[in-house]
C-alpha cells in the first residue's frame, strides 16, 4: 500500500475528468482503494427506497462519489496554484509535508 500525501481537510484541485479546474475540501480518504471524497467535485445521484415503517420517502439524493487520489493535487491557496506535496524532516526532529514548489511546511 503507498503512502499517501493526501489528507482529510486539504484543498485539492481535479487534474483530470468531467470536474477538470475545481477544487474542494476532501472529506473522507480510503487508503487500500486510492480514493478520496471531495466535497463539491463527482456529482452522482443515489437512489433512497422508499420505508412505511421509518417515514422515509423515496427520493434521489445527489452525493459526492470517491475519485482516484492521482487525479488530484494540493492546492495552495496563498498563491493560487496546484503543486507537489513531499516528506521533509522539521526542526523537531518530525516528518512533516512540505509544498516542493515553494518548500513550505504544511
């Protein structure tokens, strides 16, 4: 399984597909699959079923689905555009991400 750069609450921007240009927050990261939930980006629509004994009408829910992880990349906001994440070691002695456009920390 690789290691991902990717983490719950980054902004990311779609390199490739219908959602092409947009960005959002990711919601929800599955590591064994390399998919993430991206809040605002892969619009499906989902069918609910009908349920008497609950009082849940039948309806079709609009969700956001997993997309592959390689088709996103981390988006800075400070100089609004997309780049490359990697692992460095601080000052502490951690491993932290850092932005290799620019060498911040993250």
């Amino acid at each position: 399984m690789k290691r991902l750069f990717l983490k719950t609450g980054d902004l990311v921007k779609v390199l490739s597909g219908d959602d092409k240009g947009k960005t959002g927050t990711i919601l929800r990261v599955f590591p064994k699959t390399q998919r993430a939930v991206v809040q605002g980006v892969n619009i499906v629509s989902k069918h609910v079923k009908a349920n008497k004994e609950k009082g849940i009408a039948g309806k079709i829910e609009k969700i956001e689905a997993p997309i592959r992880i390689c088709k996103l990349m981390y988006f800075n906001a400070g100089d609004n555009s997309a780049c490359r994440i990697g692992w460095k070691i601080g000052e502490d002695g951690k491993k932290h991400r850092f932005l290799k456009k620019s060498g911040l920390f993250i």
